[in-house]
C-alpha cells in the first residue's frame, strides 16, 4: 500500500503512445489558466460579505495574509511540478513520494472537490446568466432553472454549460487555452475597469477604523461550529486583529484553484521552467487583484452598510452608478465560464493519471488519435457534472471542495521534504527555498485553516474518504500496474 511510483517510471509512461498529451502549453498559457480559475465570484461577493461580517476594512490584510499561506503551498507545488512534469498534480506527486494508498487518496479527494466545484460554479453561471436576461425582459421557466424548495427542476443552462465545455476540452488543450485566454482577458480588464471607476467613489472616512473594535462572533453550535470551537473551546471573534485572521480563513477559498496549473504539466512544452512561472505568476496577479478591489469596496461605502449579495455591484449603485453594476454581472458571467472550464480540466486529467496507472479503469485512460487528449475520461465526468449540476442547489456542500484542497496542500507539502531525504539525486528546475521550514509552515498554515471549517464538514469528509478505502482495496489495489510489474520482479 505504500510502494511508490519512480519519477523515471512517471514520465516513462506518459511515453506511451496511447497515453501520450499533446504538449502545446506555455507559461503564459499556464498563467492564464490559474488567473482563470482562481478570478470567480469571490471577487465580486466574498471581498464585501468578508469587511461587513468580519474584518472591516482590514479585509485587504486578511487577503494578504490568505495568499502568503497559499504561496507557501505554491512553492511546494512548483518543486514537485518541475521535478514530476506528469498529469494529476497532488495524486502523481504523493505517488512518488508517499506511496499508493496516500496517491490514491488524494486523488479520490481532487476528483470529488473539482466535480462537485465544477457544478457548483455552473449553477452560480447559471443564476447570473437568468438575471441578465430578465433584465433583459425575458424570462426562462421555473422547471427550467434548477430545483426550488419543494419542488422539482432542472438547471437547463448549467448542464448546458458543461456539455458545451467538455466538447472545447476534448478537441484540444490549444483551443482550450485561446479560449480561456479571451475570457481571461475579459474577465480582468472587467476587474480593472471596476476597480480605477470605483478609486473615483472612495471617501477617506470610510476606512476609519481601519480595523474596527473585537467583538464575539454568535457562531454556530454543534456540528456547524468550526471544529477548533468543539476540540479547544476556542470561539471565533469578529472584527479586531483577531477577526482579520478568522477573515484570512474565509478569504482563503478565493483562492482555491492556482494548484490546478499543475494538473496541466505533462501538456506543457517547457514544464520544469513554465510550470512553476504558472503557478506563482497566477498566484501574484490574483494576490494583487483581490487587495485592490477589497481597498476600493470599502472605500466606496462603509463596510457595515454593505451587502452581503452583491457588495461591489450594490456600491456602484450606491454611489448612482448603476451602469457599473451593470458591468460588474457581466463580467461575473464571464468569469466562471473559465472558472468552469478550467475545473472540467483539472478534474478530468487526475483522473485520466489514476486511471493509466491501473488505480481506476484503464478504458479512460485512452488519449484521442487526433486532438491528444484524454476524451474518455473528459466525456464521462462531463456528462456526471452536467447531470449533477442541473439537478443540484447552489447551497450545495462547498466546504467539501475546500477541505479537500487544504488536504491536498498538506500531502504535498509532506511529499517535498519526503523526497529530498529519498530522492536528493532527483534534478529539480525550481527548488522550494528553506526546505524543510517553508513545506512545515504549509503544513500548520493548512491545518489551522481547516480546524477553522465545521465539524459536520470533517464528518462528510471522512466518509467519502472511506468510500474511497472501499475502492481501493476492492479495485484499484488488484489492478495497480506499479503492482503488477513487482509481482512480476
């Protein structure tokens, strides 16, 4: 259960003519891809719900803080790409360094958290794209725009949206890229816009206090309560130098997605010098935009009369500037387009690595003879994320998606300093500076984060983890090709 999988024997198999991607990525390719998925709703929502509830104004030290923990993440994840330039991201990683079963286990937990995202973000597409159109003066019809308490529906737009982005993933990675690329561009130059119109509306009295007086946070009791408050009986306080660390949690999720770049490393032509630039160039740009909106939100108007919907678009309109809002949903739109492609991408390639090292079926493991992609596995979770996406809510369990990721940020972490004792002959492009410090701090950064998320979200972590166990042993550790060629020594 702990037998590794050489790096030799990694990038040996991505060698194989029937497993073999088509290497057509650049860094600014893999830039783009991280700036794509990492840009969503949380920078027109999350930065105003974050000041009203917790931080204040101080919401943009709670960003800062929340990107210097996922850049410790990302210089883990640098290593390991340039190092094992092969799909799966954390799953081939930990198959080099930690072993099978610790391979397989993450690997089961990103392919759940990026599915269950991917629907998600479609939804919230969804809804955006419903809005505009009744500003519009056409409505669509209730059975058509997903499920309402009580009563049946289909998100018809949202499963749309997934089947129109798998056929863009199936016929190319290029193709994928352009169009991220377009959307991507869009998307920021949306952001910029809000951002120098916004500067215009900021009353210097808005920011004061800077950071406002602590205060108890009510909270949540039981299961619902973080599980820092059920173990230690610590509580969480609102506002304060302490309420810009509860923020600096919350905001983390923003985000969520720049590892996601790594996933694309065996697509890549340069990838022991591109990859790295992807995730740490993305990780910036997306540390830099989510300051400068977070400062002008709560410069424009108080943040206790914020709203916690729309804070950016309701500022504008605030200020009578309606067109602005206007704008602001509309580059929303665009934003989780990519969003949405980008988590179809990353889902699909750790699951075509799972399934060419016999972990999974190896039927989804065959590339496509013209366009080099994985077009099995990408069809077959397309269609289970359009089907869920057009069935599910959007208050769907999203805490799974980010206690999957902080997981998946401790085991590579683990893995780095894991394989320098074992491997330190390994040529490695980019190299993690103050190994073991930098993967140790990783770690506590993660695992502080995740104590900080309900304990009802641990318990259903823990049992799609056993459900994972049940796979494993009774399929996945039969038909290991790792396995196999021991069995055959």
């Amino acid at each position: 259960m702990l037998r590794t999988k050489s790096i030799e024997q990694s990038i040996q198999d991505t060698e194989e003519p029937e497993h073999t991607l088509r290497k057509s990525l650049s860094a600014l390719d893999l830039t783009v891809f991280g700036v794509g998925v990492v840009i969503g709703t949380g920078i027109f929502v999350l930065t105003g719900k974050i000041a009203k509830e917790t931080a204040g104004p101080a919401v943009a030290l709670a960003f800062v803080l929340a990107g210097l923990v996922c850049a410790l993440a990302a210089l883990c994840y640098a290593e390991f790409a340039s190092t094992v330039p092969v799909a799966g991201s954390a799953y081939t990683f930990s198959y080099a360094s930690l072993g099978e079963l610790p391979a397989w286990i993450i690997g089961w937990d990103l392919v759940l958290e990026l599915a269950l995202g991917c629907a998600v973000v479609a939804v919230g597409w969804s809804g955006y794209v419903r809005s505009l159109l009744e500003t519009a003066g056409w409505r669509m019809p209730d059975a058509l725009s997903g499920p309402k308490s009580g009563h049946f529906g289909f998100d018809l737009f949202a499963c749309l949206l997934v089947l129109v982005l798998t056929a863009i993933l199936i016929v190319g990675m290029k193709l994928s890229s352009r169009v991220t690329s377009v959307v991507v561009g869009v998307k920021v130059a949306v952001v910029l816009v809000v951002v120098i119109a916004g500067s215009f509306f900021i009353t210097g009295a808005n920011y004061r206090p800077f950071v406002p007086p602590s205060e108890p946070s009510s909270g949540a009791g039981g299961l619902a309560a973080p599980l820092a408050q059920i173990m230690f009986g610590f509580t969480p306080s609102n506002f304060g130098v302490m309420g810009v660390f509860s923020a600096a949690a919350v905001v983390f999720f923003a985000f969520i997605g720049f590892d996601i770049v790594a996933t694309a490393a065996e697509e890549t032509r340069s990838p022991q010098r591109d990859v790295p630039r992807g995730i740490l160039g993305s990780l910036a740009i997306c540390t830099v935009l989510y300051v400068a909106v977070s400062v002008v939100v709560t410069g424009m108007q108080k943040y206790s009369s914020l709203t916690v919907d729309a804070p950016l678009a309701d500022a504008f309109k605030a200020v009578g500037h309606p067109f602005w809002a206007g704008l602001i949903s509309f580059g929303a739109v665009v934003g989780l387009t990519s969003v949405c492609m980008i988590l179809l991408l990353g889902q699909s390639r750790v699951f075509f690595a799972m399934s060419r090292d016999g972990l999974l079926p190896t039927v989804f493991s065959r590339v496509h003879p013209r366009f080099g992609t994985p077009y099995r596995s990408t069809i077959a979770l397309g269609l289970v994320v359009a089907v869920v996406a057009g069935f599910t809510s959007i208050d769907v369990l999203a805490e799974l998606v980010n206690i999957g990721t902080l997981f998946a940020f401790v085991v590579v972490a683990l893995g780095v300093i894991i394989l320098r004792r074992t491997r330190p002959d390994v040529p490695r492009a980019f190299r993690t500076p103050l190994v073991p410090l930098v993967p140790v701090l990783s770690v506590l950064a993660s695992l502080w984060l995740m104590v900080n998320l309900p304990a009802e979200t641990w318990l259903r972590f823990g049992v799609w983890m056993a459900l994972g166990f049940v796979v494993y042993f009774a399929y996945g550790r039969r038909h290991s090709r790792v396995g196999a060629a021991e069995g055959e020594r």
